[in-house]
C-alpha cells in the first residue's frame, strides 16, 4: 500500500462549489460549478466519491474496499484492494479527496 494512503482518507468539499453530476457511457462526469472543472471518472471512483462523502467519519482504504465488496460481492478482494488502492492516488491527484491523520 502505498504511504499517501495507509492512513484514512475524506473529503474536503468547498462550501461555495456546486457540483453537477451526469451519467454517461463511460463512467460520470463531474462539473465544479465554482472552478470550471469538468473530470470524466469511473463508476468505481463515483462510487468511491460518494462512500468518502457520506460517511460522518474518515474512511480507511480498507473500510473503502468493504464498502465496494459489499456492493460488489463477487468481485476479487485483492483485486479491489488495488483498484480502490489506485482510484483513491487519482482521486487525491484531481484534489477530490486528501489523507489525513487521525
């Protein structure tokens, strides 16, 4: 695991951004009404996106990975581990999410 994410992981959304959501094709587009921004991402980083924010409390990469385990109850736990592993790195690298320490 790599060091950014052995600890927990939130969110820190800006009280003054809107963000606008759309389904498509490939996976969902977000839109940051207060930056311009537009990101095309994957159903998996949605759903990664979603767990961070609704949770009252930082999520661990591990609890991220039951999370997605338990919607996804066939999918390979090691191989989801990576996946959330490597969503969670672009996710900090598009500055959605960021580590923290607890």
């Amino acid at each position: 695991m790599s060091q950014l994410f052995r600890s927990m992981v939130r969110v820190e959304p800006r009280a003054e951004a809107e963000i606008l959501w759309k389904e498509v094709d490939e996976g969902w587009i977000r839109f940051d009404t207060f930056s311009g921004t537009t990101l095309l991402l994957s159903p998996l980083a949605r759903f990664v996106l979603s767990a961070i924010d609704e949770s009252a409390e930082a999520l661990s990469p591990a609890q991220i990975v039951e999370l997605v385990l338990a919607e996804e109850g066939d999918a390979d736990p090691a191989d989801c581990f990576v996946e959330v592993e490597s969503t969670l790195q672009i996710l900090s690298g598009a500055e959605l999410i960021e580590p923290c320490r607890l």
